[in-house]
C-alpha cells in the first residue's frame, strides 16, 4: 500500500470536538493539571482507558472506563508511586502499554502471559515534568478489576548503554506478541531533545535485545515531523503492519502512519493523518498520542489534544489546556 492510501484507509476526519476526559483542576488530585497518553482496551464487556495524570509534581496512572466511548467514570488509580526518592521508580510513573489483542478489527481484548496481565511504564528520576532521563518497567496484575498491580523491582529497558540517540532518555513504549517474540516499540531522544523511534525484541518480557538498525523511525528536515516522531502505537491490518506515531517540528505536534511488512523497515506517509485544529479548537496546538480502537468497521482514533487555557477551563497546566480527544471514521449524531 502505499503512504496516500494509508492516508485515507486509516483516516479518522471526523473530531468529536470536546474533551472525552481532562483535568480535574483539584488541588492535590492525580489529575489536577492535565491528563494525558490515552490507550484503549476492552475487559469484562467494557472499554477502559488507561491515562496518565499530572499533578504538577509527577506523574500518576489511572483508569476510565466506559459504554460507549464517549461518556467516561474513573474506575481507579493504578501504579502509584511510592515517593522513595531511592527508588528509580519513586517518584513518578506513566503507564503505557498493555498487552492486548493488536489486530486493527480485532477484539482489543486484554491478553495474559504466564497467566497475568501485564503493563509497561517509565519513570523519570526527577520532579516536575519529563524530568531526566526515563527508563522502562514492567507491571503485573492478577486482578480482573486491574487495580491491584504489583512492579519489578529493577527496570527492563534502559538508555544506559543504549546509542547516542536514546541517551537522553525513553518514553511511552507499544509493545504485543508476534509468534515466539515479543516486540516493544518505544521513542528515545538524544541529549539535543530529538526524539525517534526504535525496537527491541523478547522471549520473557524480561530480556530485550535491541535491533541493530534502529531508529526504524527517523525525522525527516524541514517537514512537520522535523524534531519528533515520537508515541508509536502498533497494530495489525492482515499483512500489513501500522504505527500510528506523532510528528513535531516545533510548533505543532500531530498524528501520522507509517506502514510495514516486516516490524522493522516504515514507510510513512507524508502528511499527517490527524492534523491539529484551528485556533479555538481543543486541538489547536497538538493533536498526538494516538491510541486505536474499532468498533465494527469504524475506527475510533484517540489522541492527546492541547490549545492554549481559557477562562473556563477546570485545569491549568502551566497555561496550557491538555486533555484527551478522540476522532472517528465516521460522523458523530446526537
């Protein structure tokens, strides 16, 4: 396929064009300032959302669920973290992974591995947002309520030791079952906050072997993914192979796709897939993060929408209002 029709077999045009989830703004509460890093899954009959909050101190996790996609309860918070400074993870975590069904159409259902539920996160070291280099962990549950999850003691991935673009750091990470391996798609920046996206494989879950070619995604000069291409969010339409990532270049950060047939060599397209909105919209200044789900044969495409804090928004994030948006394939009614 190529990178015009990813454009249009995947597009999402149709934005619902409020918040499906936000902020808080209660002093003191996971969610106060912004939330953020939407992933979508189906359990026990219902979606959920996990998300992220920030607080204006570190980061937290915690899940939404919902009916109908668009109408969103808290459900719990998850991950918490334990304020031990000598602890990598002490201070602040977001999760962001799974491990689920990763078929476009499929049923986006949890998937167990050595009969738990697992969930990759990172952690920055320090206080404040995005603060130092981040490292990977992983979580697991036993929990059909997914609330009661249990961290390894020591992270699993690590820019230590990494290359030269990674050392500054790893963020948000995808990561599924493909045969005999496991694959964990994350991006890494390097000390001049470039960001790109890499791959790594696993027999355990534990071990990762970095692939020699990475970064699989590299920014592209002088274009809309000109400083990051960053998020990637993995999923599986037959043979073919989709990452819907987000580019920057500075100013705006917005949703794009790349294809492959092999989990190693992209393609993307050339333009963004979700592009971020006009001035007033919720998405004025970004529209990132994505994270894919279908009901039938219509994609739900969620994502991180941010524009500048007005009078009447409940949060404030340092003057920015971040929340979570979603687009589809097809119209909204009623």
């Amino acid at each position: 396929m190529n990178t015009a029709s990813l454009l249009k077999t995947y597009a999402a045009p149709y934005k619902y064009g409020k918040a499906v989830l936000e902020g808080s703004g209660v002093k003191g509460a996971f969610d106060e300032r912004a939330v953020d890093c939407p992933f979508l899954f189906r359990h026990g009959g219902k979606f959920f959302m996990h998300h992220i909050g920030f607080d204006g101190s570190g980061y937290r996790s915690a899940l939404a669920v919902s009916d109908d996609l668009l109408h969103w309860k808290h459900h719990g918070m998850v991950l918490k973290p334990s304020g031990d400074t000598g602890k990598w993870d002490g201070l602040n975590i977001a999760g962001s992974w799974l491990l689920r069904d990763i078929d476009l159409y499929g049923s986006y259902e949890l998937i167990k591995f050595q009969g738990k539920y697992w969930m990759i996160y990172h952690s920055y070291p320090g206080k404040g947002y995005e603060n130092g280099p981040a490292e990977m962990g992983l979580a697991w549950t036993e929990d059909e309520n997914l609330l009661d999850w249990h961290r390894l003691e020591d992270p699993v991935y690590s820019w230590r030791g990494g290359a030269d673009w990674e050392k500054g750091g790893l963020y948000r990470a995808s990561f599924f079952r493909h045969g005999d391996l496991f694959y964990m798609f994350y991006n890494a920046k390097n000390t001049a906050s470039c960001e790109q996206t890499g791959v790594a494989t696993s027999k355990d879950l534990i071990h990762w072997e970095r692939y020699g070619g990475n970064p699989v995604l590299k920014v592209t000069p002088d274009t809309w993914k000109s400083r990051f291409v960053s998020d990637p969010c993995i999923v599986r339409d037959g043979d073919l192979w989709l990452n819907f990532f987000f580019g920057y270049d500075g100013g705006h950060a917005q949703d794009g796709i790349a294809c492959s047939k092999d989990l190693f060599h992209w393609e993307a397209a050339e333009k963004p897939l979700l592009p971020s909105g006009v001035e007033g919209e919720i998405d004025s200044t970004h529209a990132h993060k994505a994270s894919i789900i279908t009901v039938g044969k219509r994609i739900y495409h969620f994502y991180c929408a941010c524009r500048p804090r007005r009078e009447d928004d409940r949060a404030d994030n340092g003057g920015e209002y971040r929340c979570i948006g979603v687009a589809s394939s097809e119209p909204f009614t009623g």
